[in-house]
C-alpha cells in the first residue's frame, strides 16, 4: 500500500514538494550568481527565498503524513 506513495498521493503534496525544490534551488543560484558577480544583494535576496522554499517543503511533509495516516486509518477499518 504505501509503497506506491507517490502514484496515490494527492496532488497538494505533488505541487508543494516541487514547489519547494524549486525555490530552494532558484535561492542556491542567486548565491552563485551573488557569489561569482560579487554582488551582496543577490545574496541578501536568496536568504529569504531558501527560506520559503524550505517551509514549503516542510509543508509538503506534512501533507504527506496526513495522507499516510489516512490511508493507515481507512485500511484498519477494512
């Protein structure tokens, strides 16, 4: 059953985890660009953005255990 999490899980966690990939990654790469141009303010930009990307994808673990504890719960009714 759990297994095969990601064909069965909702599509809020599929968004959530990839939305939070990505913005990690964009604040990674404003740090690079802010590192190799010399820029201080790209760096200062990407701080808040890995910031939000990391909440959103604590978000999406938090869905995802609702999820599993939902279908937990509906196979201990069967």
């Amino acid at each position: 059953m759990l297994n095969e999490f990601w064909e069965t899980a909702p599509a809020a966690y599929k968004y959530t985890v990839f939305a939070g990939m990505a913005l990690t990654f964009i604040g990674i790469a404003l740090v690079v660009i802010g590192a190799i141009t010399g820029t201080a303010t790209n760096t200062i930009v990407a701080l808040p953005v890995i910031g939000v990307g990391l909440a959103t994808h604590m978000t999406s673990m938090a869905l995802r255990g609702r999820a599993i504890r939902k279908q937990l719960r509906e196979a201990a009714k069967k």
